[in-house]
C-alpha cells in the first residue's frame, strides 16, 4: 500500500507564508485539516511555538497573554470552534486586546454532515456580534491578500479580525459510502 503524503494546496503554503512574513510568533490550534499544512510548518519551524489546545476559547487567553508578552498569537479553528470561544471572546473587548484568527468553514458548500449546519450558518454572525471583523476568504487567489490584510489589521492596528476560509476554498469534504 502507497501512503505518498498528498501534497498541501497552494493556498494552505500561502497562508503559512503570510502568518511567517508577519512575525508571528505563536500558533494555537486544535486540529483540523483545513489548518493541516500550517500546522505542520508551525511545528517544523523552530522560530514559531506551536500549541495544541484542547479547545478553542484557551486560543483567545493564549492570544490575549501572547500580547501582554510582546508576542503575536494566531489561533487556527474550525467553525465549530467558534461557538466554544463566545464567552471567552468578551475578554478581547474588555481588554481591547488584537485578535487574528482564521477559520476553516463548515455546514456551508457541500455538507455532508448535519451537526456542522447550524453553528457553520452561525459562524460570521456570531464572530460579528462579539465585535470581531469579518473577512472571508472563497477562491485560492484572493488567500494572500485577505490574510495579509486581516493580520496587518490586527497587529497593526489592533483590531480584532477573523478569516474565514470556505468550505469552497477547502474542497469537498469525501464522504465514503458503503
């Protein structure tokens, strides 16, 4: 049997460039296949710490705490994810601490999986009513410059900004059937 690493798409090694040519300094994920590439950079490369969460909203006190230290934080998420953050997400606005997250889309294009529906439709409005910055990335060219944007924004600026990567962006999820 040939178990040949499928090479990352473009987009992914894209996204892994735009968080390294901005100095990140840190990476907090829980696993995921969309952020599958850039986590495995953030792993390999011994300038960026890698931390694997057990869930999401410990992504926003790492972000948070990364700031306090002179240090950029990302969290990686699926949009399941972000229904876990809510809470957690108020400490931003208290604090009015930059946040730059991206995150991969569930429950749109092509789902196949029922439980993704409700929070993937959520996901923007959500994010929006906690005071985050929206931007959404759809086609693999338009990946570098939103990235950069929504990044430069935060850590410029201070703003608090999500990217959401969609389902379209990612590719159909496969569905095995019998």
């Amino acid at each position: 049997m040939n178990h040949t690493p499928t090479p990352a798409p473009a987009w992914q090694e894209t996204v892994f460039k735009v968080l390294k040519a901005g100095g990140v300094d840190q990476i907090a994920y829980v696993p995921d296949a969309g952020h599958s590439h850039v986590i495995r950079s953030a792993i390999a490369d011994s300038e960026i710490e890698d931390i694997v969460l057990t869930t999401e909203e410990e992504g926003v006190a790492i972000a948070a705490g990364a700031w306090l230290g002179g240090k950029r934080s990302v969290l990686l998420m699926q949009s399941s994810g972000v229904g876990n953050c809510v809470n957690m997400f108020s400490l931003l606005q208290a604090a009015d601490f930059p946040f730059f997250t991206l995150v991969t889309m569930r429950g749109e294009y092509a789902e196949f999986n029922p439980w993704q529906g409700p929070m993937g439709k959520a996901t923007q409005g959500a994010l929006e009513l906690m005071g985050i910055h929206v931007l959404r990335v759809s086609h693999p060219d338009e990946v570098e410059e939103i990235v950069s944007a929504g990044y430069d924004a935060a850590f410029e600026a201070g703003e608090k900004v999500a990217v959401l990567l969609g389902q379209s962006l990612i590719g159909r999820k496969k569905w095995e059937r019998k």
